[in-house]
C-alpha cells in the first residue's frame, strides 16, 4: 500500500507540475463506482486504493471527495 500511495502522489505531482489538474475550489463530488465495477469483481483491496487515489487527485484540485460507494447516498439536498 506504501507503494500505491507514492505512485499515486508522484501521478497527482506530475499532473500539477504539467498544469494539468482542473481547479475544483469549492465543487463537491460524490463518486458513484457503478455496476461495471461491481461485476468486475474487484477486491476490497482495490477498492480501498481506487477511492485513496481519487480521494488524494480531487483534493489537489481543490475539491472535496463526500463520498465514494457503489450507491449515491447523502446527496446533500433537505431530504424532499
């Protein structure tokens, strides 16, 4: 997992040293992974470092990751 978390920084630093983040202040985002990923089986494992990947890329662009699940829940909103 050390690993993944320092290839996933230095892909996030390349991008910002390439100007190629987009500028994300003050933009929520709740990431829905979709039945695609739930048929492609993947382990918790993987999920766990997709979602730390995202998580670390949208906050350098300025973003806030509220959630990241394979169902939209908490959209924000007053319940009606």
């Amino acid at each position: 997992m050390v690993q993944l978390c320092a290839i996933s920084a230095g892909v996030v630093e390349g991008e910002r040293q390439a100007g190629r983040l987009p500028h994300l202040g003050g933009i929520s985002i709740w990431f829905v992974t979709g039945p695609s990923v739930q048929s492609a089986k993947f382990t918790s494992s993987k999920l766990l470092r997709l979602e730390a990947f995202w998580r670390k890329y949208i906050q350098a662009c300025g973003g806030d990751l509220k959630a990241f699940s394979p169902v939209l829940v908490n959209f924000g909103g007053d319940g009606h």
